[in-house]
C-alpha cells in the first residue's frame, strides 16, 4: 500500500514562543506564509511477515535492517536516505501494529535548514499518508497534531505546522497545534515570492539561547499585535523586516540583500529561522547574492494527494 500527500512550504516572518509541558499546546505566535512548492511524502506500507501485494514496490526487498531508523522506517529525501527526528516521531505514533515494513519517500522542492519548514511539511505530509491508511480514526486536524508535536519536540520548529495546514498567509493567534491552537487566515493573492539561501541556521540554537529568546518574545508579540490591527501581505513582510534586524537574527550579508532589494523598489525580509532572504515579485535584485528559487504563495494547506 502506497499513499501520498502534501504539505507547502512555510516562511515564518516574525514569532514569539508559548511554552507548555503539553506539546499539542505548546508552540508560538507570529505569522508565515505558504508557497505552491512543498514537501510530498510518498508512503510505503508493507505488513510483518509478508509483501504488500497492493502496491508494486517489493518493500521486502527494499529494506535493509542497517537502513532502518529506530521507528522501523526506512526515510529518504529527494533520493538519499536521511535521519529526521520529526518523520522518525511520526511513524512511531501513528504506525499500526503489524505494519512494521515502511518506507517514506520524501520530495523537497526548497532546501532543509533553510527556513522553508521543511522539518515541519515533512512530519505533516508523512502524518497526513500514514493516517489515510491506519483506520485509527484520526481526523486530519488530529494527525497534523502530531506533525507539530513531532517538531516542538524535536525543537525544530513551533508553528510551521500550524500554518502548513491552514496554507495562505496564516496569522497565528494562539499557540498550539491545529484543532488546539488559533489561527487567522488572511486573504492573499497568489503572488510570486523569490529567496535567496545564504546560509543554515539551527532552530534549536536560536531556541536555547535565553538572552536571544527574550528579545525575540517581545518584538515577535508587538509584531503580531500591529499585523493583528492592519493584516495584509505588505505590512506582514515590513514587520517581518523589523523583527529581523531589531532581533539581531539577521546576518550582514541578508541584510545586504534586503536593503538591494528595497532600493530596486521591492519588499523583503528574512525567513525565521535561516539565513534565507526572501522578497516579493520576480526577485532580480537577488541575483547577486545566490540562485534564486521562487513559487507562488500557496493558499491550499496540506492535503493527501
């Protein structure tokens, strides 16, 4: 049995943490914004003891017990296999008993630990798969809980989830996975949105450092409650601008970028957390700094395909 589904990309422009022991509620504030382009995650399940006659994948002969990861998954992105905690989380909680043969086959159309959340869409789009076949009941509302658990956990991010599964640009209002916590879907059209990778940043870094973390919390809310009083894409990406040179998250060289772009007349901000500068439009201005990626903003969240 093979089963398929997506999640976008998700560029976060400004964030405050909301702590909690409970991850389903734990998580953060701020706001992000979808694209077209994503993660799918192809699902391979094969039952203990047999082959999956279903589907034409020979799982049996495609495991090998050194490539499996503790959560009995064999994981892959874009064709070479990977440790990811957040997949890892997800297979050992919505997996059934007797389906110990899996194989998740991930695609990325933006880079890992560059802030497009791809740690996120991947858990998300794997939950979504497995979910569809397990028969546990699970709303899509309750998988996607445990995508964002799988990230909180891990400390690899805290609302990419969140957004991911509402798609658009998504305000979050109150902290906590989908169906727990509170999001504000603000109408967009689906623009074209250009980046530029400078660098990896670790989410997990930036989240234990307390000194970083206090300041980030208090800009990230201030952000949130003046987007909250004039939502809309353009001052989303002007506050988001703040927020990274007020926080000192933002590196020389994105800030280089940044200010090219708004010399040529553009808007552009820097994705939380990677050294990402991302600008809306065809992003000429970018060309200097790197490759340029772009997608259109995605107004559909994740969905099994």
């Amino acid at each position: 049995m093979t089963l398929t589904a997506f999640a976008p990309a998700h560029i976060t422009g400004f964030f405050a943490v909301r702590p909690d022991p409970d991850p389903v509620k734990a998580g953060s504030v701020g706001c992000g914004l979808c694209l077209e382009t994503g993660v799918t995650a192809r699902v391979t399940i094969g039952t203990t003891g047999t082959t999956d006659t279903t589907d034409t994948t020979d799982i049996t002969g495609t495991l090998d017990t050194a490539d499996i990861t503790g959560s009995g998954a064999l994981i892959r992105l874009n064709g070479e296999q990977i440790d990811l905690p957040t997949v890892e989380y997800v297979v050992e909680s919505l997996l059934r008993a007797g389906h110990s043969r899996l194989i998740v086959d991930l695609t990325a159309d933006v880079p890992l630990g560059y802030g497009f959340g791809v740690s996120g869409a991947a858990a998300l789009a794997t939950a979504l798969a497995i979910n569809a076949d397990q028969g546990q009941g699970l709303t899509m509302e309750q998988a996607a809980a445990v995508a964002h658990s799988a990230e909180v956990v891990n400390r690899t991010g805290m609302g990419d989830v969140a957004g991911q599964y509402t798609g658009g640009l998504v305000i979050r209002t109150a902290a906590g996975a989908p169906g727990v916590g509170a999001v504000k879907k603000v109408p967009v059209d689906a623009m074209e949105v250009s980046w530029v990778c400078l660098g990896e940043i670790s989410t997990s870094s930036v989240l234990d450092d307390e000194k970083t973390m206090e300041s980030i919390n208090i800009l990230g809310q201030r952000a949130l409650k003046a987007l909250l009083k004039r939502p809309g894409l353009e001052y989303f990406i002007s506050l988001s601008r703040d927020f990274a040179f007020d926080t000192g998250l933002v590196s020389s060289r994105a800030a280089d970028a940044i200010e090219a772009v708004e010399a040529a007349g553009g808007l552009a901000s820097m994705a939380m957390l990677g050294d990402t500068v991302f600008a809306l439009g065809d992003g000429s201005a970018l060309m200097e700094f790197g490759q340029v990626g772009s997608s259109r903003i995605g107004t559909t969240g994740a969905h099994n395909l």
